[in-house]
C-alpha cells in the first residue's frame, strides 16, 4: 500500500496535541477547568496526544524502510 | 433533559480537523483503487494488525458505545460478559478454526462462501437478510446521531444527517473497503484516546476504584439486590433473580457465550470482511485475535463509566443522571452527560469527535459490506452474470451511494415509525439466530447437503419466531415484546434479555438437529473435489511453522483466552 496509515494518523494526533496543549496553556487557571476537578485536562492531555502523534509519525518512518512484516 | 453542551471555537477547529483528515484518507486512496477487488477487498493487502483493529473499529458503532455505557449503569459489571463471555471466545474461534475456510476458499463474502459450500438458494437467503439489515442499521445509527446531536448541541437533524452521510459517502466512494479500514483504525485510536480522560476523571471523582465499589453496594442495596450485584461479574449469576440482568448463569454461557456471540463474531460479514482483506492467511488467522486484546479491555472503557455514572447518582452528587419521562433513569444518557459534565472547551471537542467517529465507523462498516453482498452476491450472481470487473467496480461506487442514499431514508423512516423499526430488527434476530449453526455444520461436517442447510436455518428462524410468541419478560405488554401466540405465553423470563438468549438457543438446536436430519435425507451435490478448502477435514492445516509460537493463530488464541478468563476470575 502506498500509504503508511500512522502517518496521518500521527499528523492527527500531533495537531489535536499541539491545539489542546497550546489552549491549556493559554487558559491555565481559568474557572473552566472546575469541572475537571481543577485538573488542566487540556494541557495534561494534550501533552499525551502531542506524545501519542511523535511515536505514530516515528513509526510510520521507520517502519516504512523495513520489511513488511506479516 | 440533559443540559445542552455549548462548544467553543477550539471544538469546532478539533471537529474540522478530524473531517479533514478522514476525507484526504479517502482522496489518497482514490488511484489505488483500481480493480473491484481492491474496492471490496482492499487487494487482500491488508496487515495483521490494521485489520485487527478495523475488525474492532468496524463493530464499535456508536449504538455500542452509548448501549455499553447504558448497560453499565443498569446491571453493573456484568454487562462485561458480553466482551469477556460473548465476544473473545467467538473471536479466537473465529481466527483459529473458521478463518482457513473463509480464507482460504478466496470467497469473496461469507454468502459466496455458503454458495461454495452449499448452493445458490442459501447464499441467496443469507445475502438478501443480511443486505437489508446492514441498510437498516446504518439507518437507525445515523438516526442516532443527528437526534443526540439535536439534542445536545442544538444542531438542526437534517443537517447532521446529511453532513455524515455525505461524509461517508465520499470516503468510501473513493477508496473503497481500504478507505473504510484505515479510517477504523484511526477511529479506534480516536475512540480511546476521546474516552480515556473520561474514564480517569470520573473514577477520580468516584473515589478510585473502591469508592466506585463503596457507591455501587450502594446502588444494589437500594434495588433491593445484593451488595456487589453491580460490581461482581458472575457471584450473582447464580439465579435470575438475583442480579439486575435477571439472566442466570447457563442462559448467559450458553445464549450469550455460545448461540449469539459465535452467530455475529464468526458469521457477520460486516466484520469477517475485515479479516478476509487481510493479506495472508496468517495475517487473516491473526486479525480477530489481535482485535481480541483491545475489545479485551474496552469494558473499562465503555462500561466503566456507565457503572461510574449510576453510583454518582445514588450517592447524591453533584453529577446526576437525567430521568424519562415515566420516572426510570434515562440510561442512554451516560456518555453524553458525562462528557458534558466533566470535559471543559478543548478536550470536550475531543471527546465529541470520538463520539462522531465511533457512529461514522460503524456505519462506514454497514455501508462497505453492504456493497460487497449486493454487488457481488446479488447483483453478479442474479442480475448480470457476465459483467466485467470495471463494470462491477462501477455498480460498487453507484452501490455506495444507494446504500447511503436507503439508510438516511430509514432513517427519516425511524423519525416517524419506531415500531417498524423494532419490528425489523426482531425479524433480524429471528434470521441472525440459528446462522452458526450452518457454518459450523458447513465447515466440519463435509455430508451436510444443500437443501438440508437451507431447510435448517428456514426452521431455525420459525423456531425462533415461535419461541418468541409462546413467551413473554415478566411485565411486557403482548406483541413486539413477545406472547403474541399465546395468552397466557407459555413461559414467563424474568427479564428481556433472558428471553432474547433462550429465543438463540432454541432457533440454534432446531436448526442444528433438523440440519442434520435433512442431511440424511438428502443427497449430496457435491463431490470431494467441490469441497476441497471448505470443510475441515478434507482442508490441509495451515502451517506456520516459521513464526514463534505466541505469533501462531494457536499460540495467540490461548494467550488471548487465558487473558479472558483471569479477566472473569479477577471481577467474580
């Protein structure tokens, strides 16, 4: 197959880390984080994705060189 | 009724993103999609571990998501029987012992596979029943959809009809069955990854793991069960009547574990379509054990928080369940009101596009199998025997759209008539119900006939049906519910669910015995050479000799299994 799908799905996940860490950060202290029990869940979670994203890209770079595995 | 959730800018640009992405999926696969092979089956290209997780994504719909969650608040951990009971031992059954025959045949759906093994007539019965249930279900799912979305957000139904169907549409118009399983795939890591905070914000809020316990003895005290019923899985299987599902043990084991779980995880195209894209035979084995290990799992995703939702409610906290109309919980509500309770702007976007992924997989997966029955084995068996491989590749795009086209009109169809649809999806039952019984018969049993095939399963759905109407759940009003044969029914269950499973084994062993019995009465079409890969014992094993033995279907079949049950051992 001609496309690696943890490539776009790295990308994904690497926009959704980069836009929710970037908006926790931005919003850090503000009153909306009460209903995460005080928790800035965008920036925690964001930072996950932003993670999760890295190793997709990663693999789907490595992968891509060797062997189909089967 | 629920608050309404207010999105942000941030939601709406995390939504956009998503769509974005899952249409470029479909418009990069659109030169790979060449010959109807490769927009049915993917080319047979498939690895392992991407089929795996389309063959879980393909089954997530939202209706299991929101259904689980339900189900969770309502009968505690139990409701995990229907992963760890019902779903696991069917699928490494499925890897291990059915997939060399569907593989290996190269039948191209599981109707093309009963016409190999059997004949026209029964692939035809199985094609047509199968064919209309996917276009229902999408239907009902995308009905689904756009009322939660009316509901929570405010958006205008047909609007959020169209908006995914057209979505769908494209993406699967595009890159065919490829398109639909890589969007599965990143589907399934939406899903998780959109739950997960959930789940941890909830049970924080819970108390951790022994306050949700505290709060759920809570919850079975006041419903007059035992403390525990909604947080042991088999302690108060003992009886119907002393857990909420009001199932007993053997009824649960045998209907649920065996008759239905076997019937959809090993019989429904929808998902052994993904499994037969696979590119091997041993990627093909491997791909319902590899599903195993997250479905595994996922009652800690989807159910969890139903069982989370109902203790916060008992236990007076601030976050409560909404009511019906006539007093009872509105059970349905769990996910959404959990995520517009304790997600704020930003991650709340996340959590709703996981919403609208786990609907669009779903139904993408109806759409794609769809597809491939009508086009395959109705439209090139019955309606233009000779069509060329362009041409049938065409008649799959122009199938896609009529499928999208017929489920948004069933699902105006639902908008208006909720009791065809609950009667539709009971006669599906009725067909769906005694299927396992065919293919296990088809496929270790190389004198089962023809004809014997299609009287069996033409019994087993009337067995069921008369089951149906000779009984009756404690407290249901005659008719759709049942006892619409008798009065008084002949039996009374103590709960729907109860019903449902004797309704499967009783369709199961009429079509199994009376399978047969008409085999012996009957001659045998086909010669040893016809059946050659498609019963098991005149089928060479599959060796996979080079692999180490945890990779082999064998190997990982047991791993999976031994997972399982520490799972039911350790939530007793």
């Amino acid at each position: 197959m001609g496309l690696d799908i943890r490539t776009p799905i790295g990308l994904m996940f690497g926009i959704f880390g980069v836009l929710l860490t970037g908006y926790g950060l931005a919003t850090n202290g503000s009153p909306i984080y009460e209903r995460s029990l005080g928790n800035n869940i965008n920036l925690e979670w964001g930072v996950v994705l932003l993670l999760f994203g890295g190793v997709m890209l990663w693999l789907g770079r490595v992968k891509r060189a060797g062997p189909r595995s089967s | 009724m629920p608050h309404g959730i207010e999105l942000g800018g941030i939601d709406y640009v995390i939504l956009v993103v998503y769509f974005l992405f899952v249409l470029g999926i479909g418009v990069a696969l659109r030169r790979q999609t060449k010959t109807s092979e490769d927009f049915f089956l993917s080319g047979r290209s498939i690895p392992a571990w991407i089929a795996g997780l389309a063959f879980l994504s393909a089954n997530l719909g939202a209706q299991e998501m929101i259904g689980m969650a339900a189900s969770g608040a309502k009968y505690g951990i139990a409701t995990s029987h229907f992963y760890w009971v019902g779903a696991i031992p069917a699928m490494v059954f499925v890897g291990v012992f059915m997939m060399p025959f569907y593989y290996g045949s190269r039948a191209r759906s599981v109707p093309e596979y009963l016409k190999l093994r059997f004949d026209e007539k029964t692939r035809t019965f199985n094609a047509v029943s199968f064919a209309t249930m996917t276009v229902f279900s999408s239907g009902i799912s995308m009905y689904a959809l756009a009322k939660l979305l009316e509901l929570l957000l405010g958006w205008d139904f047909n609007f959020s009809l169209w908006v995914s169907a057209l979505i769908v549409l494209v993406y699967i118009y595009l890159g065919g069955l490829t398109s639909a399983i890589y969007n599965e795939v990143l589907q399934f890591f939406l899903i998780v990854l959109g739950f997960a905070p959930l789940v941890y914000l909830g049970l924080r809020d819970v108390g951790g793991w022994d306050g949700l316990v505290a709060k759920l003895d809570v919850v079975a005290t006041a419903n007059g069960y035992a403390p525990g019923a909604w947080s042991h899985s088999w302690a108060n299987m003992g009886s119907a009547s002393a857990n909420p599902m009001g199932v007993e043990w053997f009824g649960m084991a045998m209907g649920l574990g065996f008759v239905l779980s076997f019937g959809y995880w090993c019989t429904d195209f929808l998902v052994v379509q993904r499994a037969m894209a696979a590119h091997s035979m041993a990627a093909a084995r491997r791909t319902p054990l590899i599903a195993a290990v997250p479905k595994m799992l996922f009652p800690f995703l989807i159910i969890v928080p139903g069982m989370i939702a109902i203790g916060l409610t008992y236990a007076g906290s601030d976050f409560a369940l909404p009511k019906m109309a006539d007093g009872s919980w509105n059970y349905t509500m769990v996910i959404p009101q959990m995520l517009a309770h304790y997600f704020p702007p930003g991650i709340l976007g996340l959590g709703l596009t996981a919403l609208m992924a786990s609907f669009m997989s779903g139904m993408a997966g109806n759409v794609t199998a769809f597809n491939t029955v009508w086009t395959y084995d109705i439209y090139q068996s019955h309606i233009k025997k000779d069509a060329t491989d362009a041409h049938l590749l065409w008649v799959g795009r122009m199938t896609t759209v009529f499928g999208i086209l017929a489920s948004v009109g069933t699902a105006y169809l639902a908008t208006q008539f909720n009791n065809i649809m609950d009667f539709l999806q009971l006669v599906f039952a009725f067909v769906n119900a005694p299927l396992f019984a065919t293919f296990l018969l088809g496929m270790f049993w190389r004198r089962a006939t023809g004809h014997a095939a299609f009287f069996g399963l033409v019994l087993g759905t009337a067995a069921a049906a008369l089951h149906h109407g000779l009984t009756l759940p404690a407290g249901a009003p005659v008719g759709i519910k049942g006892g619409w044969l008798m009065a008084p029914p002949l039996h009374a269950y103590s709960s729907e669910m109860a019903q449902n499973f004797w309704t499967a084994i009783w369709a199961f062993c009429v079509c199994f015995v009376a399978t047969i019995a008409i085999s012996f009465l009957t001659r045998q079409q086909k010669t040893h050479a016809d059946l050659v890969g498609l019963v098991y014992s005149l089928t060479a094993r599959p060796r996979e000799e080079h692999l180490a033995w945890w990779k082999t279907p064998e190997g990982l079949g047991a791993l999976v299994l031994a997972l399982a049950i520490a799972l039911n051992v350790v939530f007793w």
